[in-house]
C-alpha cells in the first residue's frame, strides 16, 4: 500500500509539474503575441510622426489633416490618476490589511474578509456609472465646477477600486510573517501596534510593495471608469478638478470609428503599447521584490 501509494504521488506530482509547465508556456506564448501585434501595428505610426513629436506632443487632433497626435497630456493624465488614486487607495488598503491580518477578533476578521473579496468583484462600470450619476453632480455643485467629470472624481473611484485586492494581498503578507517574530517582541515587552510597527510589517515589507504595485497595474490599466468619469479633454491637469484624457479611455473611445491603416489607428496602438511597456516594468518590479524579500528571508533563516 505505502509503495502504490508513493507511486501514485509521484505520479500526481509530476502531472502537476507538466500542467503547470504547459500553462505557463501557453502565457507566455499568447503574451508574446500580443507584444508581436501590438509592436507590429504601431510601428506604422512613426512614418507619419516622429517618435519625439509622438511622446512629447502636447496636441491631441488625430481628426486634423495632417493629424496631430502628441501624447504627452494622455501620458500625463494617465500617470496623474493613477498616482492620486495610489495616494487614495493604497494607504487605505494597508490600514485595512493590518486591522484585518493583526488587530480584527477572529469572528469580524472572517465577517470582514469575504466582504472584501466581494467588493472586488463588483464590475468597474458600477464604478463608473456611480462616478457618472452620483458624485459628478455632487462635486458641480459642492465646488462650484464646470463639469464634476474630472480627475478627482476618476482617481477616487479608481482608489476605490484597487482596495480589495490590495488589502488581501496585504493581509496574505502579514499572516505570513512567523508566529515566533510576534511572540519574540511581546516578550520583550513591546505593545501590540509597536509589535505591528516595527516587526510585521518591515518583515512582510516585500509582499506588502507587490500588493501595491499590483494595485498600481490596476489602475493604470483601468478603463471604464477613466472613459466615464475622467472628463475626456486632452490637456495637461492643473488641478484635481481638471478634466482628463488618460491613455486607457482613449484608446477605449476612439478605435471603433478609427479607420483601419491610418495614422490615427496605429498611434492608437503605439499608446497600448505603451501601456503594456508600463504593466510590464511593474510587474517585473513587483516580481524582483519579491524575490528580494525571499532572498532575505532565506538569508535570516539561515
């Protein structure tokens, strides 16, 4: 029986192995392609514009003869709301990571945890829809603005947004860290936040940056709420209450009437592009922290 039972496991052991392998080449082969099509159909637009004209423009016609299509306010928009919602959502989802992981009884940490995780769920057009006919009106009125459709309203929502999976992924990092660590500083006599403080969190350190970066992509890379709330003018935002243009939304209103071939269409491309450049560079940030803070956490053990 031990033997059948071992051979069995080690049969299952190397299934597992095979599939995990043949999911991870089809990623990457898809995501191969995608970088191919996306490379392939906004290099076309560097015949009609130079690249510096393309990514330091401040003019967004595409419409014009011959089009003008500077990116820079697209660029900045994006970059713009994606660090005010950063600045929103990523302090809040790190209270309510350490209050869930550290602080919540057991009975409100499992009330509070699937409440959570369903908050993610929830499609981001409801975001939007409510950015749109709920707090849009509100901010006209309260400050007195031409339109409540700007980048304060986008950037809250898109905070909003990114409090679920970060928060878990916070919460994950933090029950990570040894029981041993915590009892250690409590016997030394430090109190529950200074144990918190100075111990949990600079321990889960690389995983509570991941979860942020992660929470980063996603709001750079979010659309529907950006397309509904975020104003839509090209410029370059003075103000939280400036109406923006991010790449994600134009990208998103633009290509179903942008005839195929033109410049018009290709740089639409070359600003998927660049948004993936983006997601790439974090992710690959996201996954060298961690594999720092799993260097250092062998280095401790040993």
């Amino acid at each position: 029986m031990t033997n059948r039972s071992a051979h069995f496991g080690g049969f299952g052991d190397k299934l597992a192995a095979r599939a995990a392998l043949s999911i991870s080449t089809v990623c990457i082969l898809i995501m191969g392609f995608i970088l191919y099509f996306l490379v392939k159909e906004s290099l076309p637009v560097l015949r009609a514009v130079k690249i510096s004209e393309l990514l330091l423009g401040m003019d967004w016609y595409p419409q014009e003869d011959p089009p003008a299509l500077g990116m820079f306010p697209l660029i900045a928009a994006s970059m713009a709301v994606t660090l005010l919602s950063s600045l929103i959502g990523l302090p809040v989802s790190l209270a309510l990571g350490i209050f869930t992981a550290e602080i919540a009884p057991y009975g409100l940490r499992n009330l509070l945890k699937p409440l959570i995780e369903v908050l993610g769920f929830i499609p981001s057009i409801v975001f939007g829809f409510l950015g749109m006919a709920v707090a849009a009106p509100w901010l006209q009125v309260r400050f007195k603005l031409l339109t409540g459709l700007n980048m304060a309203n986008a950037a809250v929502f898109l905070g909003i947004l990114m409090i679920p999976i970060v928060s878990s992924l916070v919460d994950e990092a933090l029950v990570s860290v040894p029981r041993e660590l915590r009892d250690a500083s409590y016997a030394l006599g430090a109190t529950r936040w200074e144990t918190v403080r100075k111990v949990v969190v600079p321990s889960a350190l690389p995983g509570i940056l991941s979860a942020a970066i992660l929470g980063i992509m996603r709001a750079a890379g979010e659309t529907m709420i950006t397309l509904m709330v975020a104003g839509g003018a090209a410029i370059i935002p003075q103000s939280l209450f400036d109406p923006v243009r991010p790449l994600t939304s134009t990208i998103a209103a633009e290509m179903g009437e942008t005839p195929v071939g033109t410049a018009h269409y290709h740089a639409l491309f070359f600003a998927g592009l660049i948004l993936l450049s983006i997601t790439l560079a974090l992710n690959l940030l996201s996954a060298w922290i961690e594999t720092k803070g799993l260097d250092t956490r062998n280095a401790g053990n040993l």
